[in-house]
C-alpha cells in the first residue's frame, strides 16, 4: 500500500490521528531514545487493545537483534528475546525490511515463541512485526500480539503500526544526527582545547607537569587582557620567562617589553631609573632622560623582585598603577603611563606586610592576578625534559655532540632537592656538557653536589674495593645501554674480553636482555 493510501485511511478515523499526535509528542520530550519507547508502547495499546509490545533493535557490530524494550514481558523474557537476521519471524522482518503478519501463531511453525511469553495465551492471538526503517536501512522491529478478529482489522492494524514505526525510525534518525554532531563538538572542543594549551606552552617554557599544564592556563587566561600580574615562586623558577610568555601571547606583543631588576638597582637611582630625570635635575644629570616606564608605552613592564623596592619608590609605583601617569626628576610635566605592569617576587609580600617594609595599598594593586611558579622539587617529572633541552641547547653552543644520560646519573638528577630550580638544573648540565669527552653524561660530570654519598654510593665508610665495583657496575651498564644488551660489542667498547664481560655481568646479576629492543 502506497504512504498515500495508509495517509487518507489514517485520516478517516480520528482516534487514529489522536494516537499519532499523542505518538508524536512523546517522541519530542526526549533526546533519548530509550526514555520514550516505553510511553509509546504504552500509547500503542492503549489505542490498539494490544496484549503485549516489543520493540527490537539491531546490534551492527554483532548482527544480533535484541529487545530495547517491552510491554507485557518479564525482564527475563525481554533478556531471552535474541535473534539473528533471518531467525523467526522477527528476524525475517529485519532481514527483508518487509512487515509479516501471522493471524494465528499457534498454526505457524516459523513463530517461535522465544520469549516463552505465549504459554498461557488463547489460540485466537495475532502477531505483527513491522519493520523500523532509516531509508532503506532496517534498524528494527515493532511486533504486538493482540486477539484476532478478522483480516480486515490486522491490515487496518498493521497500516497503523507501520506509521508508529515510521515516526519511531524518524525520532532515532533525528537523534543520531544531534548525537553525532555533539560529539563532533566535543571532539572539536577537545582539539581546540589542545592546541590552545600547546599554543600558550611559549618554547622557553619547558615541563609538562599537572603543575605547569596550570601556569600555561594561566598564562592564557590573562595574556590578552591588561591586568596587573604578580608572579611569584622561589629564585631561579623562571619568573621572568612566564613575564615574556604573558607579554608575546598579548594585544602589546609589538610593543617594547622593558625589563627592571629592582634589587639590582641603588636606591638612590632607581626612581631615575624607573620615571626618567630632567637636564640638571641631581649632580651628575647633565641632559634629560627618559626612564623605563617611558620607554614601556604601549608595551609592558616587568619589575622583578618588586618585594625589594623602597619604601619611598613603592609610594610612586602606586601612583603609576592608580592613576596611570608620574613625573620624571625635576619636573612638573605630568606623563601618561600607557603600560602593562608584570611584577615578580620571591619574597614573602605578607611577611613584609606585617615587618611594615612593603606598602598594604600596593601590594593589592600588584595582586590583582596573582601565577604560583611551583620550585622543581614539585614537578619533579619535568627534570629530565629540561635536563635535555638543556644539554641540547650546551653541545650545540660548544660544538659537541652528547647523546644520553647515563642510569645513574639519571638518578642524581632525579633525586636531588634542586634549591636552585631550574637555574641550578641549567647550570649543571653545562658542566657536564663541557666535561662529556664520550658523548654520555655520567655521575662523575655533575657537581658534588648533587653526588650524596647515599645517592652516588660513594659513602665515607665503603671500601676502595667497594668504590671500584660500582663504578665498574655503572660502566657496564651504560655500555649495554649503548649497544642495545650486545654483550660483545659492550666488551669491545670497554676493552675487556667477551669472557670477562660474561664474568662481570654474571657477578653483578646483570640481564643484558633488558636492554633489547
């Protein structure tokens, strides 16, 4: 029968257009499938007098059909409802993507009764099973069993079931195209996520620690806005790197980006330094001078350790980040200062807020967003990626080729408290660059520092026979690590026989196979 013909006999009877308005409603409350099939089955046999409803779906992946959902079946017979494509009557219905009708189900051998449902029935039951289709796709099936009365009533009852399963197949098609766009979102998002995260990663950062993955959101948060920043953390974290970062990823990044050591500066100049003097302002200002505020505009100023500025110079940097203009020595011209402040510190502020060293009122004009540079000891994961970016940046200034770090000088670096930070770290791996003559850095090349007799077993009370088989072990590790668990070639590297390397490697429990591959 032609969409048309099943249209005009549906509009004949009103109570049929109330089922498919009422239909279409339930389908339109939810997203979710699943939260509406079992209202429209129980619309379905509300209207139709239905005994039972089953809707099936099939699984691509398995080929299996199951039941989605049910009325009028124990969850133990909607569980045993399986079929495979061409299996019963279900099945074929799947397959062909055709509606079958079976008048009398206990003369029709191909119904089987899987769900063991229909025990207890009278003889008199119908089953309809119509097909759910997306185009020419069968995605399932919507069956009833109801109590027979005549051919005419099933054919009426199965135009009327082929149009639910219609709408049913309409409401999945709908569904699955919001669900896959949604997801192509949150695909997108996530990507988009990515590449911020390794966009603001500027390459003069290096980690990528949970703790440092925080500071780079950070630095994107604030970048592009003009907000006072205050970093903060110990010496040597790289405070003014997270300066640069803040400064390159900005709206200001063409503009001059003006670095002051407040520390370093006397503090009998530093307010010349800062604001600028005129011609004869103090002994010695023989023409006048622009300061580094001035010579900021339109960029951004970083003011590194702000924590040892004077008193007097932190009365006029409030001005600078109140109002926005300041006077150069000896003089009356007032200047607007269109700069961006980045201040750091790693001095405890509070501290010298309650000493009465550091002004209240400046202090919360310097904290308006405040980025904790966590010490290396906190991100202990990130050693190694700075210790080779660091050994690549050495060997190519010195000309020299370095290809790994040995075990046990792996170790050293791993373990030590790194008081320094980052500083120390770069400065260690220098040395030992410079001292590398067999393109390995070993234990021997870093400072004494980081060799504790705990941590480079050379404690004061082993044996000189003791120090010399470690450092024997040590070598016959790395030269396995080199030549990938090749016994021969590590015996050649280090100038011993096959036989004495095996002597060796048998009496410090070595397993060269853990090197292969």
């Amino acid at each position: 029968m032609s969409d048309a013909s099943v249209s005009q006999s549906v509009h004949r009877n009103p109570e049929d257009l109330s089922l498919l308005f009422q239909i279409s409603q339930i389908l339109d409350q939810s997203i979710d499938i699943k939260q509406v099939i079992n209202p429209v089955l129980r619309a379905v046999a509300d209207n139709m007098s239905i005994l039972r409803g089953t809707i099936t779906l099939l699984d691509r992946n398995s080929g299996e059909i199951f039941t989605e959902a049910a009325l009028g079946l124990s969850q133990s017979q909607q569980e045993r409802g399986r079929y495979k494509l061409g299996e019963g009557i279900t099945g074929k219905v799947v397959q062909t993507g055709q509606p079958l009708v079976i008048p009398r189900i206990s003369e029709d051998p191909r119904f089987l009764n899987r769900t063991g449902a229909r025990k207890h029935d009278p003889e008199q039951i119908s089953f309809i099973c119509v097909p759910i289709k997306i185009g020419n796709e069968t995605i399932g099936a919507f069956s009833v069993d109801l109590q027979y009365t005549s051919e005419t009533a099933l054919e009426k009852q199965v135009r009327m079931l082929s149009i639910v399963s219609s709408l049913i197949a309409q409401a999945v098609k709908i569904r699955h195209a919001i669900l896959e766009e949604r997801n192509q979102l949150l695909e997108e998002n996530s990507r988009l996520q990515q590449e911020l995260k390794e966009k603001y990663q500027p390459s003069n950062l290096i980690g990528k620690s949970k703790v440092m993955q925080d500071v780079y959101e950070m630095i994107a948060q604030v970048s592009k806005s003009d907000a006072t920043v205050l970093i903060r953390g110990e010496s040597g974290t790289g405070k003014e790197l997270i300066a640069q970062a803040i400064h390159y990823n900005s709206l200001r990044n063409g503009k001059p980006l003006i670095k002051v050591n407040c520390a370093a500066l006397p503090d009998n100049i530093i307010e010349s330094e800062l604001f600028g003097h005129e011609k004869g302002a103090f002994t010695g200002a023989i023409s006048t001078r622009k300061g580094r505020f001035e010579s900021a505009q339109g960029g951004t100023i970083f003011l590194d350790e702000i924590g040892d500025l004077a008193p007097p110079i932190q009365v006029k940097l409030l001005r600078v980040l109140q109002e926005r203009e300041f006077e150069r020595v000896g003089g009356n011209e007032t200047i607007r200062a269109n700069v961006r402040v980045i201040a750091a510190t790693n001095r405890n502020l509070e501290q010298l807020l309650e000493e009465g060293t550091f002004r209240e009122d400046l202090y919360y004009r310097l904290n308006v967003f405040p980025i904790h540079i966590p010490p290396l000891r906190e991100r202990r994961s990130d050693i190694l990626l700075l210790a080779d970016h660091f050994i690549e940046k050495y060997a190519s200034s010195n000309m020299k080729i370095v290809r790994r770090i040995s075990t046990p000088a792996i170790e050293l670096l791993a373990n030590y408290h790194w008081p320094g930070n980052v500083r120390e770290l770069e400065n260690v791996i220098e040395r030992a660059v410079l001292l590398s003559v067999d393109e390995v850095l070993h234990p021997h090349h870093l400072p004494p520092s980081l060799q504790s007799a705990e941590s480079s077993n050379t404690n004061l009370h082993s044996t000189l026979e003791e120090a010399l088989e470690n450092l024997e072990k040590d070598l016959i590790l790395d030269s396995l690590k080199t030549t990938k668990g090749n016994m021969a070639r590590a015996a050649r590297i280090l100038g011993i026989t096959e036989r004495i390397m095996g002597l060796r490697v048998k009496k410090y429990g070595i397993d060269s196979r853990q090197f292969r591959g």
